[in-house]
C-alpha cells in the first residue's frame, strides 16, 4: 500500500509564506512574458549597471578570465588571502574606521548571501530586527525566512529620507535584536547625515544592538554628498559592514561581496561561530570573483568618472530627477547617492489605492516597468521606485510617457 497521497503534493512551506522580493516579483513576470511576445520593454526596475551600458573596468574582467586557470578547486571558506587584503587596504582608507583582522573578513556571493547567512546565524524565532522603511526588501525577506520579525523604522521624506530616530527608539523591545542602516540607500537615495547616524549609534548602543550596515553604494555619490560608514562611529559596538563589487564596479553578475565585523566580540561568540560555520556549509563563494577583488580596489576607481559634472550617473540622476518633478501631482527628493529616485504621488492629485496594480497597468500600457513602493515595504500606496540607469534620452521619454499615463489614469 503507498502510504503518501497520490500524486503527492509539494507546498510551500509556512515560513516561505511571507517572504517577498517584489523586484523580481509577479509585474516584473508580466514583463518577461510580453518580452518574450516580442514588445521592447523599457526596465527601470533592477540596479543592474551591465545592462545598461556601464562596462566594467576592463582589468577586472581581464583578471577574472586570467584566474579561471587557476580557479578550479574550492578557496578558503572566508575567501582567498589576497582579496581579503585588500579589502583590509581599502577600510584603512575609510576616515575613523575601526580596527579589524583578515579573518573578520568573510566574502559571499554578492552581500546577497551574506545578508542571508547572518540573518540565519542571528536569529530566534520571534527575535525583532529593525529595518527601514521604504527598505532593500532582502533585509525583510531574510528577517522572515528563519522566522525573525522584520520591524520598520520609518526615514522621513520631509527630512530627506533621514531614518526618524524617535520612531526608532519607539519600535526597540526587549526582543530587539539588531539594526540595518542602508546608507546610501536604496530606494530613496538618501546619504544620511553624521548626526542622525550618531543617533542611530548612541540608541545601539543603549539597547544593546548589533548594527547592520549596507554601505554597497558608499562610493556612488553626487554633488558635494558625503558619505560616513557608521561603524566608524561605533568602535565600540559589534557592527558588520557589507559592500561588493556589483553597484562601482558594475559587475553584479560576478557575484562578488564581502562584509568586515569590527567592535567588541566577547559576548557574540555563538553567533559569530554560527556566522563561520554557515560560511563554511556554502563551501566558499564564486572563487574567478574573488580574484576580481584586489585588481577593483586597487585599480583605476572608474566610478569616479560617472558620478563628477558631465559624468552619465550625475547626468541621468538629473534627468530622471527633474522629470519626475515636473510632472503634476508628483513630487521627488533629490537623491544624493546610490542609483534610485522614489518619487511621491501626491494622494490629493492620483488617488492610488493599490500601486503594484498602477506599476501593472504603467507595463501594460506604456511598456514601462517600475517597481511599487509597497515593495520596498513602504507602508502607503503613494510611491514608486525608477532606476536611473538608462540613458538620459530614455530616461527623459519614459518619465514624459509615464508623466502622461498619470494624468489620465484612475483606480
Ligand atoms: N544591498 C543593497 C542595498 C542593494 O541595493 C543590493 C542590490 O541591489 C544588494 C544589497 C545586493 O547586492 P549583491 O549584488 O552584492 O548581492
């Protein structure tokens, strides 16, 4: 007799159930499918510099095909020496930055799996992790897969995007475990500003919380923005900082990330044991990527070129951000870093009620795709988030196109 229901059923499990990446989620679906019917869509929904033009310095792809030779077998579960070296090289040059060692220096395939590691080797169920809001929506996502409790802090549009450190403080319990700071951020663009990371740094340290710091964008800057890496602030703290070569280097699909654990680690001995042996179960990361590393560093920094007056980033960040300002009912703080705009629809002028359904019917219509601001867990139907990676011509049509679909368009 077979003992299992025939044909058996394979469900999702319960704890997948609130786990959501809306970047790639059901409209960007929509997208691949009307691609695949042969329409031009234009995707202003993923950070992906390569598809849009950006090369990456060539000695970096030159580097990585000169080591596949010598890449075959596994590296060290932390990563190669070299690569870590030079990670250590770079942080020296991070004013304030405090002391580490090589071995706090862990690289993963991309900060992707290494914000996944540290959520699983951080977390008890129902243990609470603030995040910001609107957030990168992994941090969410990888809180709620080991059955964490993402609680979102609020960052204040009115104060360019600034993390609320009375909301904050507001939302630490007892179960409050840690803390992300996405600086620059993604989505809003936001460079936070040393005095409200001296906040976020003085509630760490009354509560007893771990910072997590994703600082990937940290050399994506405009104008005169500068950028403070909060461990610097914290020497005293236990605060992991995460960056890779997929955002200044534009070789996201190398898979190439790291993150540096500095502060105090005494009372952080089983997670950090945790951390270490997650970092072995995965064997080591993409190792033709890790020799990418020392050569990106302590190279010709390119982004530079992109981001100063007449560099295509600045340019297109001006572009998208203008546009979106002129279009009625629409409103935009000026992002100072990272790729991304999340302008504002006013509710007074576009009474949206459900945004994922406006970013659908912008796709169908004009063959645009943005991502809504639901999906950054933003908690109001009010907001959108546009790449602003395409050339300023595209940029300019898409938001002209976007601008007209708006005027009519009702829920
Ligand atoms: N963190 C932030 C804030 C991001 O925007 C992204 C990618 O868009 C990542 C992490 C993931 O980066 P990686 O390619 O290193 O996995």
């Amino acid at each position: 007799t077979n003992e299992f229901p025939h044909p058996r059923t394979f469900d999702q499990p319960a704890r997948l159930r609130n786990v959501l990446y809306e970047i790639r989620g059901p409209v960007a679906e929509q997208a691949a499918r009307m691609e695949a019917e042969g329409h031009r869509i234009l995707k202003l929904n993923i950070g992906n510099p390569a598809s849009f033009g950006f090369d990456a310095p060539d000695v970096i792809v030159r580097d990585m095909i000169a080591s596949l030779p010598f890449s075959q077998g596994y590296s060290d579960s932390r990563g190669i020496l070299p690569a870590r070296r030079a990670i250590f090289t770079r942080y020296e040059t991070v004013e304030g930055f405090p002391e580490f060692d090589i071995d706090d220096v862990y690289l993963g395939n991309g900060v992707s799996e290494l914000i996944t590691i540290t959520m699983q080797a951080l977390l008890e169920v129902g243990d609470e992790v603030l995040i910001p809001a609107p957030d990168y929506p992994l941090w969410t996502a990888m809180t709620t897969l080991p059955g964490g409790v993402p609680v979102h802090y609020l960052c204040d549009e009115e104060n360019g995007w600034n993390p609320d450190l009375a909301d904050i403080e507001a939302k630490i319990t007892p179960r409050t475990k840690a803390i992300v700071v996405i600086n620059p951020n993604n989505p809003t663009g936001a460079v936070y500003s040393r005095e409200v990371l001296q906040g976020i740094v003085d509630l760490a340290r009354k509560h007893g919380l771990l910072i997590l710091a994703d600082e990937i964008y940290d050399r994506i800057l405009y104008d005169d923005a500068e950028h403070t890496s909060i461990a610097a602030l914290a020497p005293d703290l236990l605060c992991i900082t995460y960056n890779g070569l997929s955002k200044t280097y534009r070789v996201a699909g190398y898979r190439a990330g790291w993150m540096v654990i500095t502060g105090p680690k005494e009372h952080a001995s089983g997670f950090l044991e945790g951390l270490t042996l997650l970092a072995s179960t995965r064997l080591c990361p993409n190792v033709p990527a890790q020799h990418a590393i020392q050569v990106a560093l302590g190279g010709y920094q390119s982004i530079e070129e992109l981001i100063r007056p007449g560099g295509r980033l600045l340019e297109q960040r001006d572009t998208a951000w203008n546009m979106l300002n002129s279009i009625d009912g629409v409103s935009c703080v000026k992002p100072s870093g990272a790729l991304y705009a999340f302008p504002k629809l006013d509710p007074e002028v576009h009474e949206i009620h459900d945004d994922e359904k406006l970013v659908l019917d912008l796709l169908l219509s004009e063959k645009i795709l943005l991502v809504h601001g639901r999906g950054f867990n933003w908690p109001t139907p009010d907001h959108l988030r546009i790449v602003f990676l395409p050339w300023a011509r595209d940029l300019q049509e898409a938001i002209e196109r976007f601008g007209n679909f708006l005027s009519t368009y009702r829920q």
